[in-house]
C-alpha cells in the first residue's frame, strides 16, 4: 500500500511526488476547484536568456506526449473522483497540443470554454515562416452548470482574457503564470474558504495565489526544485 504524504485539510500543502498517485491519498468530492498547467508534451527548452537561468530553461520533466498524456489521463481519472460534482476544471495548455489534451478533459470533465489568453508578448519561433505566437489556451471544463462568480460589477467575462506577462526579473520558472491571471481564474470559480487543487503545480503560482484569496490549497509536482520553490512562493504570498 502506497504511503500518503501529509497534507494538511486546512491552509496550503505543497507536496513532492507523483500527482495520479498523491490524489488517490484525498477523501472522493473534497475539492472545488483545479487549476493546473501540465508539461504540454512539445520538448520545450529555450536559449533566449544567456544571463539569468530559471527552472524550465532547459526542459522540463515528461515533456514529450508519450510521457505525459498517459499520466494526465490518470490525474484526470483521480481528479474525476476527487473534485466536487459542480466543480470548475481549467487545464492550460497550447494551441497545437489542444488535439492531445481535450479529449482526456472533456470526458471527464465537459469542455465548456476554450479560453484565449492573450499574453500581450510573442515568441521567438520561427521568424519568417511562420506567425508569432501571442497567446495560450485554457480549456475549461466541468460536469455541471455551476455558475461563475461575479467580480466586482461585472458577472460576464469573455473568453480572452488579457494579461501582462510575468517580467523576466521576476520569473522563477520559464512557464510561470501571471498572478494577476491566476487570481481571476479563483475568484470565478470558488468562494472563500474552499479547496483549490494544482497536480502540477510548477512554481506555486496556483498555491499562492490560493492563499492570497482565502482559499485552502494543495500543489503536487514530481520535482524536487519546483516544490521547493512552490514553498517558498506560498510562505511569502
């Protein structure tokens, strides 16, 4: 029998280890939330920065689609057991993997939105062949129609949101998500004092921005670095 790590039902955990298998540790219908940016399978490393070196830069663990998809399908499986009936699911992920990625969402999970977000930046890739990729998806997904928060005066979003990237002084890890955008994604989708959930939880970006908003959190990720810095990220938020 596996051991289960400790995780705390109050506050925030942030946990090494293999996420499919750290979720079979959780009680069935005890999360209201997940929000989660998995590896997307495209072998990704980048040489744009020489001078300052951040987690990811590299490559990054089980970022090929024979590595990944088959575990995402199981943390989909056991998020199917662990997320509340009514419960929000948002996946980030890229526009060429989205063939790889909705089917395992959507049977779980219905897809309800494909979310652009537009990240007011572009990438290098291919400079003259090709256009210069400005945004990234999230496909949002849940089993029942629970509604969408208000925020402030307005309880109707479109599906592109519009963020700032993080700056280069302050990323911690080269796929590291705006707050600002994080924060959002919690307040349309739980309430205070409930359970968010990231299975690859990166940076601790979904972590922290759970604690700022109230909300309760656990973050799983297989690497040692990450979690550390996942850590560090809550305890200053």
């Amino acid at each position: 029998m596996a051991i289960c790590p400790a995780i705390k039902d109050e506050g925030v955990s942030i946990v090494k280890g293999d996420s499919a298998s750290v979720l079979k540790c959780l009680p069935p219908k005890s999360v209201d939330l997940a929000i989660t940016d998995p590896p997307y399978g495209s072998k990704y490393f980048t040489n744009f920065r020489k001078k300052i070196q951040i987690k990811g830069m590299d490559g990054i663990e089980c970022d090929t689609a024979e590595c990944i998809l088959p575990k995402f399908k199981a943390v989909v499986d056991e998020l199917d057991r662990v997320m509340k009936d009514d419960a929000h699911v948002y996946v980030f992920t890229r526009w060429d993997k989205v063939v790889d990625f909705y089917p395992i969402i959507n049977a779980k999970f219905p897809i309800k939105n494909m979310i652009v977000v537009n990240k007011n930046n572009w990438s290098m890739g291919n400079l003259f062949g090709a256009y210069a990729n400005k945004y990234e998806v999230i496909l949002f997904g849940s089993k029942q129609n629970k509604h969408l928060n208000c925020i402030g005066n307005t309880c109707r979003h479109t599906d592109v949101i519009d963020v700032k990237r993080v700056s280069g002084n302050k990323q911690l890890h080269s796929h590291q998500k705006p707050d600002d955008l994080i924060d959002f994604l919690i307040d349309k989708s739980s309430l205070p004092g409930e359970k968010v959930i990231d299975p690859f939880v990166g940076s601790g970006t979904t972590c922290a921005a759970a604690k700022r908003r109230g909300r309760r959190c656990i973050g799983v990720d297989i690497d040692p670095e990450s979690v550390r810095i996942a850590k560090k990220r809550v305890r200053d938020a």
